[in-house]
C-alpha cells in the first residue's frame, strides 16, 4: 500500500501548481504539460520536473527560438528553445496570422512544404513528422498545402513556391549543422529565403499564438483533406528541364 501511495505521489506532482520559486518557469511547466502532445518530450520535461532539474528546466523552456539565415534552428528535443513537435505548431501558427494579413488570396494560392531524412528517436522527432504537422495547422485552416511525399533537395521548396505560385513554403531541415539539429526554413513567394522585416514579424505572430489550435495537431488531415497536393512528379519535372536550359556542359558517358 505504502508502495502504490509513493506512485500516486509521484504522478501528482506533474498535475499539482509548481512551486519551483520562478513564476516564469511555473507557468512555463503548466503550458508544456499542458500543450505538449508528443510523449516522448512530454516525458522529458516530466523527468526534469521529478528530478528538481529547475535550471535545466529553465534553459528549455524559459526562452525560445528566433531566426537566423531565414530559419529557426536548433537541436531536436523538449523545450520551447529547441525544435519538436510543439514549436513546429507554434511556428506554423504564426506563420499563418502572419501570412493571412499579408495576403489576401492566401487560401486560393497556398503553400509548400518539404523536408529532409533528419531525426532523432529519444524525441520522436524526425522531419517527416514535423512537415506533416506543419501542413496539418494550414489545412486545418482551410489553406491549400502543396507537401513533398518524400524527402527531397532544399531547392525543390523555393522552386516550387515560384511554379506553383504559392504565398510562401517551409523546409524543415537544418542544413549542414550537425545531426542533432534540425531547422524550419522559410521562402517567400518570390523563392528567396525571408529577410527583415517578415522575420521580426512572424516571430512577433508565433508569440501570439503559442497555444495549439483546434486541429493542429490532426496530422491525419495531411492523408484526409483534399486540400492536401504531391507536388513530388510535377516540380520534380519542371526542375530537371529547367536545369537542362542552363547546363552548357554534359558528360557523353
């Protein structure tokens, strides 16, 4: 009986009011617990929790990201300064308040989403995931999304948000940074990576809609709304014969 109580005990504590001495921290813990979908990095933050980790706790969840080259980037795992399933929502929630102000025809035209092989299993974290999760937000929202079926090259993004005449695309990866990373980057509708003021913005929108929506977590809208396109062939098309317009050398082998 003593045993089983001690168990109670212990799971109460991630649901009772935290008292950690940082009202700052506290409600940040209260959000997570509370918004975070994804067990994995729930667990990890309910761990820290346990353990009295308040410092560690506070690293991750006390600040959040803000764009670098055109992107936000990070290393994979729970916390609002790193790159998971709940920032990526965040982050695509913006990116739509900020996008429906600054385009009218923005549910007409949409937008793109790839990704590359990155991931990581302690956070169940992968790219993959977190592009569907990005088109998930947007179809909820009735916006069009054009998302890659498959990985593929960074280029294929921008390329794509020109031929299709999308607002805007998103490719999550992190580039050349090392493997624990990952990143969300970000084109406008004329192909080229965001510069200020659009970056300043849309930071200012994701903090403005930091609690997940009705539906964005419905990552089964990317296999069920018919709003949801496979640009894959197509642009995988245009792109090797526009590539062959500009290719003045071929090997004869």
């Amino acid at each position: 009986m003593a045993e089983n109580a001690e168990g109670d005990l212990n799971s109460n504590l991630l649901h009772a009011p935290y008292r950690t001495g940082d009202p700052q921290l506290d409600t940040a813990i209260a959000q997570w617990l509370r918004w975070d979908k994804n067990p994995k990095t729930k667990e990890q933050i309910e761990n820290l929790l346990r353990n009295g980790m308040n410092k560690e706790l506070r690293d991750r969840l006390c600040c959040r990201m803000t764009f670098g080259t055109a992107g936000l980037r990070s290393a994979m795992g729970a916390g609002f300064c790193y790159i998971n399933d709940l920032t990526v929502i965040q982050s695509t929630q913006g990116m739509y308040k900020y996008l429906e102000r600054c385009f009218s025809d923005f549910k007409q035209r949409g937008f793109v989403v790839g990704y590359d092989t990155r991931g990581q299993v302690t956070s169940s974290c992968s790219s993959q995931r977190l592009a569907k999760l990005t088109a998930a937000v947007l179809l909820a929202k009735d916006v069009p999304v054009y998302l890659f079926s498959r990985y593929v090259p960074t280029p294929f993004v921008p390329y794509a948000v020109q031929e299709l005449k999308a607002v805007a695309g998103v490719m999550i990866t992190a580039s050349h940074n090392r493997k624990e990373d990952n990143g969300y980057k970000v084109y406008w509708e004329t192909g080229a990576q965001i510069t200020s003021p659009h970056d300043k913005e849309i930071l200012k929108c994701i903090e403005e809609c930091v609690e997940p929506w009705n539906g964005s977590w419905n990552d089964n809208l990317v296999d069920t709304s018919p709003l949801k396109k496979d640009p894959l062939q197509d642009i995988c098309k245009r792109y090797m014969e526009d590539l062959k317009k500009i290719c003045f050398y071929s090997c004869p082998c």
